[in-house]
C-alpha cells in the first residue's frame, strides 16, 4: 500500500550532487515514511555519505529538492537540524573531552537548558550503559563505546529522524550487537533511522531498503520484496567440469551473471529470453557431463550483485563517464 503524504518524513526528488566532474549522487528519487528503519546499502563510493549529507543539510544539491519533516533543507536548513540527529561515519567525538563534556557540549549547540540537558544525558547514558564511565576521556574508550557515545550525542536534542552514516564501520562483532538493539529500541519509540552500510548482514535489520551503486539508487523495497523479485530469475548449476560450465553459460544468450558458489555455479538469468532448462540443454549440447540445474532462494548478496552487473551492462552501453560516490 502506498504512503500518504503524511507519513513521509523525508522526500528527494532527482537529486544531484557533483564534485567537479565527478557525479557522486545522480537523480536521486526517494521516500522515507515515519517509523521506517530504512537501509541504504552499497559499497564503497556509492553516494551514500553524500545522500546523508545533503539530507540533513550539510551539502547542497546540484539539482533537485529535499524536504525532511515537512521544512525544504535548502531554504529551512536551522528548522530541519531540529528535527534531525547525524552520526556522521567519525562519530564527531572529542577525544580529550570526557564522555560527560562531549554531551554537554553538543547538548549547548541545540541550546538545550541546562536542567533538560542533565535529565536527558542521564537517560542516554543509562540506555547505552555509559553510566559508569561518565568521565573517562573519549580516548580511552574501546570503539564500540565510541560509536555509542556518538549516538547519545546524537539524540540529545531528541530529534524525530535519525541518519546514522556506517555507525558501525570497524568495531567488533559484540559492540555491533549491542549497537543495533539500541536502535531497535529507538525504533519502538517512534523514531524514524535512516542508515548507510557496506554490510548486507545488517541491511537485513531494514524495514526497507535502498541499493546504491556508483550514485545511482537501483531498487528501493524490503529484503523480502526483493528477494522475491528475483527468485524466478536464477538457479545452481552442478557439474564436475564447473570451469568450462561457467566459460559455455557466460557466452549463453539472457545470462546475467555466473559466479561460483561452492561446488556450485549461481546464474542469474533473463527470464524472458532463456531458462534453466534451455541452460541445461546449451551445457549438454557442449559436451558437459553430469549437468544437474536447481532453483535457487536468492540471498540479498545474489539480488545486489545481479542488479550491479545489469547496471555495469548498461552503462557500457550507453558509453558512461565517470561517476564515483561519496
């Protein structure tokens, strides 16, 4: 069912963003509905940061408007910071400063008074379980509590949404635990999170999804919608001469993609211009022996790799220059 109006919190529309030649975010068409936690996922140099960026205000479009809370970023940019919380990739703590004064200090940027800033900091510490180190210096903490530290200054202000750039880039698998049920937490309250990541494992803890590729929004819908989209669209090939399977389905017409998985081959294919019974037969009329063909249950890792490899076609096609996000 589709979103009223009223239940979308943040909206791009063919948003653009260069550096000198360089195309880091191209027609960016996006919705965000209140409550969502919404992932948006690629590698490096997709656009991510670069979207998070122009979302709360921090960089302007090129071309294309974004409202966030209902304010246009461009021209209400204070009203939206309001409204927003921004865990930039570095986390944006003082090292010197201890846990305490590093709140206290973005809690005075918001102009928080002092009575709130001290019932909230109090909160926030107890919910991450900072409490106890209150005022040790942001040096000495391990990496995991960092990236709570900079959640809690973050949310000081309480804002509706919050954006979360690769927060959990470079700490352990435990602290990365700990960190997402934190969020889970905020989501139950109401909160609307909008994160960026490289790791499809935690894509999965999305309510919805944005794949990004070379600054370019490919596919925007839950895991399961898009696992779903191409569960018709691939299949495991078995074979002892898996090498030489791979070399002939590669040259086959409608192919898409051909990775080893295993003892296995993972195609993804065209449906509308071949299918896994006339892959077998293209293998079998090449003398491969033994040819076993299956369904496939596509993984998120399958979907995003196929849709990159559509897209890389593509572009070729077309001669694209260059384009590089951030």
């Amino acid at each position: 069912m589709a979103a009223s109006s009223s239940d979308i919190v943040v909206r791009a529309r063919g948003v653009t963003r260069r550096f000198g030649e360089i195309v880091a975010v191209e027609g960016l068409d996006l919705d965000v509905r209140r409550g969502e936690v919404f992932g948006l996922v690629g590698p490096d140099g997709a656009g991510k940061t670069t979207t998070l960026r122009m979302l709360c205000g921090l960089l302007e479009p090129d071309e294309g408007e974004i409202e966030v809370a209902g304010c246009d970023v461009r021209r209400q940019r204070e009203r939206v910071r309001e409204d927003l919380g921004y865990m930039a990739q570095r986390g944006g703590i003082y090292d010197d400063l201890t846990v305490e004064e590093n709140v206290r200090f973005y809690a005075d940027l918001y102009g928080i008074p002092a009575r709130a800033r001290e019932e909230r900091m109090s909160d926030l510490l107890r919910l991450t379980r900072l409490e106890p180190f209150r005022r040790r210096r942001a040096h000495q903490l391990s990496g995991g509590m960092r990236q709570k530290l900079a959640l809690v200054c973050a949310l000081v202000h309480r804002p509706q949404i919050l954006l979360l750039d690769e927060p959990t880039t470079g700490i352990d698998p435990i602290s990365r635990q700990d960190f997402w049920a934190l969020v889970a937490e905020l989501r139950k309250g109401g909160m609307t999170i909008i994160f960026a990541t490289a790791y499809l494992d935690e894509a999965e803890r999305a309510t919805r999804l944005g794949l990004m590729y070379r600054g370019r929004l490919l596919r925007c819908a839950s895991a399961d919608v898009l696992r779903r989209g191409f569960s018709g669209q691939g299949c495991e090939v078995l074979t002892p001469e898996r090498a030489r399977a791979r070399g002939v389905l590669r040259q086959t017409a409608g192919v898409v993609e051909v990775e080893p998985f295993g003892a296995a081959l993972r195609v993804f294919f065209d449906p509308a211009l071949t299918s896994p019974e006339v892959l077998r037969r293209a293998l079998e009329a090449e003398g491969i022996p033994e040819v076993t063909v299956r369904p496939l249950a596509p993984s998120l890792e399958d979907v995003f790799i196929a849709l990159i490899r559509q897209h890389e076609r593509a572009d070729r096609g077309k001669g694209g220059g260059d384009r590089v996000g951030h």
